[in-house]
C-alpha cells in the first residue's frame, strides 16, 4: 500500500503532516506539488484554528499493514 506524506508549516510556525494511503502509482512530482500547493493556497485544513502557511514537501512510502 503506498502512502503519501505531504508537510505544512502553519501560520503559528508549527508543522503538520497528513497521509494519504492508496495513491495512484502513476501519481507524478508535479501531481503531488500541486496538490500540496491547493491545499495550502485554499486554507484546506486547520489544527485546533490555525490555517496553513505554506507546503514544504511530500513523500510516497510503502506501508506493511499488520494484522
């Protein structure tokens, strides 16, 4: 299972990563910028009502679900 890891700095300088399991393998750098980009440009998300600054990076790991 791959699993997509995007960073965000938010207006309080903190830093915030979401995951995102089960991208498209044909997913390309610049889909993933953008991506980060969107949600960062259009105030996406929030952690306890603080908005994001800005997008740092991302990653794609392989995730080994246990059961």
């Amino acid at each position: 299972m791959n699993t997509l890891k995007l960073k965000f700095k938010l207006k309080d300088n903190k830093q915030k990563t979401i995951s995102i399991k089960n991208v498209k393998k044909t997913a390309t750098q610049e889909d993933i910028k953008a991506l980060g980009a969107y949600i960062s440009n259009n105030s996406m998300l929030n952690y306890d009502g603080v908005k994001i600054d800005s997008f740092l990076g991302a990653k794609i790991g392989r995730a080994v679900q246990q059961e």
